[in-house]
C-alpha cells in the first residue's frame, strides 16, 4: 500500500517551516522574489521550490479568512505525469514509497506535454528542459526517516506514514474538523498519496487544489501513450542493450 | 511565563493579545492547537489580522495602544455580572484589604498628587493596619475601603460604549470577547493570556500587563493548569538573560542594583527586605539578604568577608532616581561621556531606535568591539550612509563569535526551563564561545590590574576561577551559579560538607557561609548532578504535562509558579481533572508546591497555625516580562593570543578549520 501525507490545512499557520525545511534538505537555493502584497513567498513552485505555502484571502459571511495551502506533488496512485511520459528511466513510481519520481533524463522529454497533463499543475522545468518536484524525501523516508517538511511541522498539520494509517488519520481529523467547518473535506483521497483536508471549498485555496473532472479522466492522449508504453518500454531497453 | 509552553494544552480559553504567536513561536501552535482540540476557544485582538487571527475562533480588532481600555472593559463586565470567582479573590488576593480612606480618584488624578513635580505622594494610599500592624481585611468583600470596592467603583466608567469609542472594536465584539473569556471563571476553568511585545514596547507596558494580571486574579486563573500571565519572550534565552541581570536595574535573580543611597551592605539589605507583621504571611523576600550575600560571596570569594561587607562597596551603584537603559546609554555615548563599546551579540545600529543618533554616537568612541557572527552595521557604522571614514576615530575591533550550537551552556526558554545544550559542531574558523571571551577578557583585565590602576581592588578581588585544564568550563560557572557551602555548616538540622552544592535556596545563609551566583537557579547544579541536562519524558502524576525530570525549572523546578492557589483552602484542587497539587493529608502530590506548608484550614474546617496565604502580593515579583528590552541576542565571540595572568599562553579550543561545508543536518 506505500506511503502518504495528510495535511490538514484547518491547523496549518502558515509558518513555511515545511517550505525552508524543503529547501534545507534538498540543499536548493532560494529563489529571488519581490514583495506582491502578500505573505507568500515566493509566488509560484519553480525547478528550485518543490514546496510552497500558498495564501489566500477571502472575505466570507463569517468575516475574513486567511487560508494557507502547503502545496507539493500529491504523488499520484496513478500518475498522469509518468503515463505521458511514458519513460520509466524518467518518470517512475517506487514501489515501496508510492513516491512519484523525476530523473535528469526527464530533459530528453517533451516537458510542456508532461506538465499539461498534471492535474495540480506541478512539474517545473529548468531551462535545459529538465523537470522538478517534490521527491518525498526518498533518501530519508528509506532510512526510515520523516521527509523534512513533515519533520519541521510545529503544529501537528502535516503527517506522513503507512496509506491505510494516514487514510484513517484523515477521516478522524475530518470528523474532528467538521465540528468547526461546516465544508471541510478531504481532496481527491482515493486517488493521490497527499491528502489535504481543507476547511472550505478547495478552490477558495488555489485553483489546482482539487484536479478537475476533465483533468481526472484519462485523456486520450494519456491513452495512447498507455497504449504505447510497453514498446516504448522494450525500445528503451534495447537502445541500452 | 509563570506557566510553561505545554501547559498552553489545558487551556478553556487562550486569548493572545499583544503577540503574534503563530508567526512569531510556532510551536505554541502545537499546544494551542490541542487545547482548541480539547473544545478551547481562541481569541485573539490586535490592530492587524495576523496568522494568529488567522487561526481564532474569535478575531477583533482595536486601535493600537488601546489594551487597558479593552481590558478595563473586560473588569467592568466581570464584576458587573458577578463573574469573577468569589472564594478565590476572597482568600487568595489582596481584594479584602482596607485602603486607607485618604485614597481617592477625581478627574482621572488619584490623590496625593503634586504638579509641579508632576509626581504621586502615595502614602494615603497605603492599607490600614491593625493594631499588630496587619492589614485590616473584609472577606465579605462589602466595605467600601475594600480593594474589592476600590476597584469596582474605579472600573465603572469602562462601560462597553466608552471601551468602544477609545478602542474601536464593535461594542458586540466587546461583549462576545468579554463573555467568553470571563466564563473561565467558573470554578474547574482555565483561561490563559499569551502576549509579548504588543504589550511590553508600548511606554505603558507594564500597566497593559498588571490590568491583565487583575483579570487573571478576578477569574482565578493564576496558579492553575491552563491559567497564567505568560510571556512569549522573543529568543531562545531571553529569559535566561533577563534572569542573571541583562537589564540595569537588577542583579542576577532579581535582586535590586544598589543606589547610591544604599550606602552600606546594610543598609542595602535593610532597604530591600519586605517586612510583615502578618505570621501567617509568607514573605518570601524576607530571605534577600542570604541571597545577596551568597551572591556576593559567588563573585568575591574568599577576599570578600563580614569586615568588607563580602565586597559590596566594590560594586558600582546607581545614582537615586536615574535610569542607565538603552537609551541613556545611547544618549550618553552621544555626548561622547564615555570612551568605549562592547556591541555583544547585538546590532544597534539597526535595532535601536533613532538610529541614526546611534551611529552619530558611536564616532565618539576611541574603541568599539564587536562580538557577532557576522560583520554588521554595527561594526561597519564607519562606512554607513552619511559617513566620512578618514575623519572618524573610533577604532572597531572584530571577535567572531560561535553560534549557538556549536557550544556547551544552558539557555532557559519562556516557560523557565533551564536547559543544557552540548556543542554540536566545532566553532569556524577562529571563531570562539562567549564564554571563552569573556573568562579570556577578565583574566587579561585582572592582568592589567596588577600593576595597579584606578580602584583595582573589584578587578583584583575577583573570583575568576572557571577554568579547566586552561579551558573555560560552562559546568565551573553552571555550578558556581548554584552555590556551594563554603564551610562546614548545619541549615535546618542538616550536615553540609564544605565544597559540596547547595541543594536549594532555602539552604542558603546570610553569613557568608554560603555562595550562588543566583539564588533563582539554586537547585539546577547540586550533588545529584547538572539537573538541566535531565531528558526524562515521563510526566508528574497527575499528567498535566509538567515532564518534572525534563530538564530543570525555576524556582526549584515548580513548573507553574503560584500553584497554591490552584487548591481549596482545604488543598483540594478547584479542578479536578487538571489538578496541578493537591494535600493527600500528611503531603503535597503533583508539582513542587509553591510553599510547603500544609493548607489553610484543616479536614475538619479549622484554620491550621502552621499554613501561610497563598497571597500573591507577599511575594509578586517581575516573574513574568514586564520590561522592554533593548537587545536579546546571546551569542559568542573570540579573542587572539589568549594568555594566563602570568603572561602563559592559555591553550587553543579545537576548532573546525574545513570552513563549515557539512553542517547541515
């Protein structure tokens, strides 16, 4: 059953613990930003920011609310990314974690197609082409370690561990958030390995929060490439020989 | 905090006013986040919508500087609806004494007022005193010369629709914010105040804080578990600093600096030991005179005796009625009265205000040393916008110092908690600890000296005697600031060897028999051991989270302060369930009791001769944060060519040459 987060957004603050413990980890420089009127910082995920606390304001009946979405790669049960790129040297699963990972040989890949496919608009590319993201902390996590974002968690928001345990974490934590948010559910829990659970409607947090009926569908053009991936697979193979 | 961080979890209501504790200590959110968990309410007021407003169950807002309005309104709607709890503020506060009738308050002037000398003659403000010259008491709380009645009478202008005009804040949000916080009145309810520099740095800090602390008096709140007046101090030892004496006013321990009227050891002590007729009146301070002498031996030694007065005239005093605070001291180095400046892990070229005036002081000086991890504006005022760098004198001296980790020492955290760090990492460079620098600094001062000098003999009397095998040993002052017995001595029927730790103040003498560098922290280093490298993570009984052989507390490791009034005047506990002490009927059970002695009144009813109030007012010190401060940063630094009095080469600390690419993680 692998790996997954829960994340409850209803006791996040906002520190970005997760955010510099990300970057500390995976040794990554920061990256330069300028004040847009917000505490979030920087604006977007990038080649070098794997990891981001998004904020939104919304004025509601109930007065303000400042939402904070720690946003990283939800790891897929069935990773669109890995389908389109149909190159398990440069996009795979690791059957143990669950953990959707990225390789350099990602460069050698159409990197906009594989980026439209995802369904939380995730993937970041380098100006050489090659493509980034969460990892899951793959070095810690198989020495049985926390991934470092979970670790830095003050609050208790993040958790990380065995799919059945975590699936039933977010259910308990949901029945516990409900009492005080009346909407608060968990996002797309059946079929990614990050599971937010969230106070309000997902799309008052970020427009990829939750991935659209249309996104979640397999296209046609993911299709084909399922089609295609066992000779692509063999071709590959023989190409090393 | 007279809490401690985890004890945010037993909280019914945290308010946070004044912080922005989400923001700013995260962690706290760990334990607010379980109390809200547990059904407490959050309520946070402040001028801005912050991540912690973010986070409330209740948000309002109020005009910034408007908090003792707010509050004031708050006391208002308590003692109006009969909210506060009656047994509590009847038996454990100050509210049944009689104040003198002299005692007045028109048009916002309290009598005794002079104005020309714009000054208070408090006098008649005093308590009236019984003929054993007790103060006269009412229980009932109906005289109208109660504190009680004083206050109810003074707090009736703060209806909620004067609150509103001065604050701001939505009458209906008073009323909501004021019910909800004032229900933890209720007896078995806990409500907490977390605040911290949205309180303290406003010029009427101290009052923000005391209304406070009547609220949390009037609901009973203090002493129990989830209660408290608690401070988020703004660094990781900022209460560890403030406690061995960072600001002016204080010795270590919250002794008081002498003035120049203090003009013997005497005299100093006779000034500053409260006195009580009252038998049944702890007083605690009515022991400061063996906490100053015992501190006075601490820095003298064996040089410092009952003929010197253990070396008090060597100590610099402060003159009546002047302040020597950061800006004083900024002011002064403007006028250029003094010559040099040691900038100790702070850069108040950029942290003090008026910065510029800093920067225009700081030509003035012949020398400046700059202790920091990093160059600075500090240390680089000389070439700052503005300046001309060939017409400035002042020669800047650069000691890189070590960061925290990678020394041995013990910081204390908000929450009191003295605990001991090992060095991780080995300094950079030539960096070294503060501790290195300063043992390095007097032993070069004391050198000096010897040739004599102006009033040596403070330098030459100094005890400076902290080294092991040449090295500056943290455990050597660790230990010194506990205390030993200097002789063999008999306190309260028990043998103590010379040599050997004091176990805890209670155990300390006026004689000089004693010595502690800080009465407070006398208990954290005895015989058993260094109490504050303790990492056990079992919890006291009544599982309330106090983790008692986790690291070390002070006062004698009592994790909250006051606790005696968490229990009936029988020692049974108002809340059963977070029960912080309570008297099994020969003991105390839970936490370190605040005072040992048994309840007030017996199983049967009877009052017990033996017991002492648990009033707060015999011992109310400043526990808590009641200051600004300008600097908080505690870190280190190093010198070159280190050398014993005798002109030996100190040997160098090992240090990690590899210029620190590994230290992640």
């Amino acid at each position: 059953m692998a790996k997954s987060f829960l994340i409850d957004t209803t006791l996040c603050t906002g520190c970005r613990g997760c955010q510099v413990a990300c970057k500390q980890w995976h040794n990554l420089p920061a990256d330069p930003t300028v004040n847009m009127g917000s505490y979030q910082n920087p604006q977007d995920l990038s080649f070098t920011t794997y990891k981001l606390v998004r904020m939104q304001e919304h004025v509601t009946e109930d007065g303000l609310k400042w939402l904070f979405f720690p946003e990283q790669c939800r790891h897929c049960i069935d990773a669109p990314c890995e389908a389109t790129a149909g190159e398990p040297t440069a996009v795979f699963t690791n059957p143990r974690t669950g953990a959707v990972l990225y390789t350099a040989i990602t460069k050698d890949l159409p990197a906009e197609e594989i980026i439209e496919s995802c369904p939380y608009n995730i993937p970041r590319m380098a100006p050489d082409g090659t493509l980034a993201k969460c990892d899951m902390c793959q070095d810690r996590v198989d020495n049985g370690m926390l991934p470092a974002c979970v670790k830095t968690c003050p609050t208790g928001a993040m958790s990380f561990g065995e799919r059945e345990e975590i699936v039933e974490m977010a259910n308990s934590h949901l029945m516990m958030a409900r009492k005080k948010f009346k909407n608060a559910n968990l996002i797309d829990v059946d079929t990614i390995r990050v599971i937010y659970l969230v106070g309000f409607k997902p799309e008052l947090y970020h427009g990829f929060a939750m991935a659209s009926n249309a996104e979640i569908g397999i296209t046609r053009h993911m299709a084909l490439q399922r089609m295609f991936r066992p000779f692509k697979r063999a071709g590959a193979q023989l190409m090393r020989g | 905090m007279t809490n401690h961080w985890i004890d945010i979890q037993n909280s019914d209501c945290i308010l946070i006013m004044g912080s922005n504790a989400a923001e700013n200590h995260p962690v706290s959110f760990k334990y607010v986040a379980k109390a809200q968990q547990n059904g407490a309410t959050l309520i946070s007021v402040d001028p801005r919508f912050t991540r912690t407003s973010s986070k409330a169950d209740i948000y309002a807002a109020l005009r910034s500087g408007t908090d003792i309005a707010f509050l004031g309104g708050m006391i208002k709607y308590i003692l109006d609806n009969n909210l506060y709890s009656k047994e509590y503020v009847a038996d454990y506060t100050n509210a049944p004494f009689l104040v003198n009738k002299g005692f007045k308050f028109r048009n916002g002037v309290f009598s005794g007022y002079d104005s020309k000398k714009r000054k208070y003659d408090k006098k008649a403000w005093a308590f009236q005193m019984d003929k054993n010259g007790v103060p006269k008491m009412d229980r009932s709380l109906k005289n109208r010369q109660t504190v009680f009645q004083q206050m109810k009478k003074h707090f009736n202008r703060y209806n909620t629709k004067t609150v509103s005009k001065i604050t701001g804040t939505p009458e209906a949000s008073l009323r909501e914010i004021y019910a909800t916080y004032a229900a933890t009145g209720k007896t078995g309810m806990a409500g907490t105040i977390m605040y911290a520099m949205g309180w303290t740095q406003h010029t009427t800090g101290v009052q923000n804080i005391r209304t406070m602390a009547m609220i949390q008096l009037l609901l009973g709140n203090m002493g129990v578990a989830g209660g408290g007046v608690n401070a988020l101090r703004g660094e990781s030892n900022v209460q560890g600093s403030t406690d061995h004496c960072l600001l002016w006013h204080i010795w270590p321990g919250y002794l008081k600096t002498p003035r120049a009227s203090n003009v013997s050891l005497a005299a100093y002590n006779e000034k500053w030991t409260p006195k009580s007729n009252d038998p049944q009146s702890a007083n605690w301070w009515q022991n400061y005179p063996k906490y100053s002498v015992s501190m006075l031996k601490s820095f003298f030694g064996d040089t410092g005796t009952p003929v010197n007065d253990f070396g008090y005239d060597w100590l610099p005093k402060v003159d009546d009625g002047k302040a020597y605070s950061w800006l004083d001291l900024f002011d002064e180095m403007y006028k250029g009265t003094f010559k040099g400046f040691f900038a100790w892990g702070q850069n108040p070229t950029c942290s003090g205000s008026n910065a510029g005036k800093v920067r225009e002081g700081m030509k003035n000086l012949d020398w400046l040393v700059n202790v920091n991890l990093f160059d600075n504006e500090t240390g680089s005022f000389w070439k700052g916008p503005g300046m001309s760098p060939s017409s400035i004198k002042t020669e800047v001296f650069m000691l890189p110092a070590a960061v925290a980790v990678e020394k041995e020492g013990s910081i204390t955290n908000s929450g009191r908690w003295m605990q001991w760090r090992y060095q991780g990492p080995k300094p950079l460079g030539n960096s070294r600890p503060d501790g290195d620098i300063i043992m390095e600094l007097g032993l070069k001062i004391k050198e000096v000296y010897e040739d004599g000098g102006a009033f040596p003999e403070p330098i030459r009397s100094l005890k400076w005697d902290y080294l092991t095998d040449g090295m500056y040993d943290p455990h050597k002052v660790a230990k010194e600031i506990n205390g030993y017995f200097l002789e063999d001595v008999t306190v309260k029927g028990k043998n103590f060897k010379k040599g050997t730790l004091v176990p805890s103040f209670a155990f300390l003498k006026d004689d000089g028999s004693t010595s502690s560098g800080n009465w407070l922290y006398c208990n954290s280093y005895t015989e058993k051991g260094n109490m504050s490298a303790r990492r056990s993570q079992q919890d006291a009984p009544n599982n309330i989270g106090l983790y008692p052989q986790f690291a070390w507390c002070w006062p004698v490791n009592r994790r909250i302060i006051y606790n005696r009034a968490s229990v009936d005047p029988k020692g049974q506990p108002w809340d059963s369930k977070n029960w912080v002490i309570r008297w099994n009927g020969s003991k105390w059970e839970g936490d370190v009791p605040d005072g040992g002695w048994p309840p007030l009144l017996m199983a049967d009813g009877k009052p017990n001769p033996k017991s002492k109030h648990p009033y707060y007012h015999a011992q109310a010190r400043s526990w808590s944060d009641f200051r600004p401060r300008p600097c908080r940063r505690a870190v280190s630094g190093a010198l070159r060519a280190p050398r014993m009095p005798g002109g030996k080469e100190l040997p160098q600390r090992e240090t990690d040459q590899s210029g620190g690419a590994d230290l992640r993680y």
